[in-house]
C-alpha cells in the first residue's frame, strides 16, 4: 500500500477507535458507571463529538507511530535475514516486531497522553478543544519529562506484545498464501 493509501486507512480505522477509546477511558476513571451510561452521558452532554474528542490526537499519534514501527519492521527483518544468510521465520518476524512495536510505542508516548490528556477532559475545558501540542505544553509544564512518559512501559510492553502477535501472524499468512499461490495453477 502507498503512503497516502495508508494514511487514509489510518484516518478511517480511527473512525471506529477513537470512541471505543473514549468511552472506555472513561470508564477506566469512573468507579461507579457502566459503559452504557457513560456512553449515554456523552452522547447527552457532548453530542456525538463528544466520541470523537481527541480524534486528531489520535490520528497524530498513529501516524508517526506506523512511520516508525513499519519501516523499523522491515529493517530488522532485512538485518536478521542478512546476518543468518536466510530470509526470517515468522517466529523472528514476530520478534523483530516485538522491538519495532516497543520502539514505536516509547518514541510517541508523548502524543498518547496529550491524546489520553485530551479525550478525559472535562467538556469545555481548554484541553477539551484537542489542540496536541497545548495538552503536551500543560504535561509539560506540571509534569516535566516524566510527565510526557507516563506509562510509557506498559505501554511498551502491550505494544510489543500486540506486534509480536500481529506482524508475527501478518508474515506467517503471508507465507502460507505465497505457497498455496506457487502450487496453484
């Protein structure tokens, strides 16, 4: 896929995530309300905007982290490829994008709470109206460095994990379908 085709399915698949997101961060904070009725709460107090708060945030995390991940990706497969002599089994495919993922994952750690930072916000307030780099000037300014990283292992680690799973399964498929298309007439 080219880079405006993956840009766009990017921008379409946070259609469906971010209020996902939004809904279930809230109900991470809240002690007492169900997911059903923060939704309705949303709903009633924000408009449907109120499920896409934080949808360009989004959208400016999952850029740079695809531009890092995949490219990483590929380059630690070609390496591991070059030092072994051999293309990369899908067990090290999931490895290498094990690192990428982890990798990805710290180095935009900084959108991803600017982004959480904007999504719980209280409506109306100015880190409601999801300007990035305002919500990381705030971390900033309250936090310091730390701030900008909150969770960033955890993130990391489920991050790692997910591409270990995925891009691991992604390579194994992919083999399985080049050989069944060698053996096809």
């Amino acid at each position: 896929m080219d880079a405006p085709g993956f840009t766009a399915s990017l921008v379409v698949a946070c259609l469906i995530r971010v209020p996902s997101e939004v809904v279930k961060q809230r109900a991470q904070v809240s002690a007492s309300s169900t997911t059903l009725q923060i939704f309705s709460a949303i709903l009633n107090e924000e408009g449907i905007q109120g499920l896409y708060r934080g949808y360009k945030s989004t959208v400016l995390r999952e850029i740079p982290f695809s531009l890092v991940q995949f490219p990483l990706w590929e380059s630690l497969k070609a390496l591991w490829s070059w030092q072994r002599g051999h293309v990369v089994d899908s067990w090290q495919s999931a490895v290498c994008g094990a690192f990428a993922g982890g990798f990805a994952a710290a180095v935009t750690t900084p959108l991803d709470v600017a982004k959480t930072r904007i999504m719980l916000a209280k409506a109306g307030s100015s880190a409601a109206v999801g300007n990035v780099l305002s919500a990381m000037h705030a971390v900033w300014r309250a936090q310091g460095l730390g701030g900008l990283f909150a969770g960033v292992l955890p993130r990391m680690a489920a991050i790692s994990m997910g591409g270990f799973i995925f891009l691991g399964a992604y390579d194994q498929t992919r083999s399985l379908l080049l050989e069944v298309g060698k053996k096809s007439p």
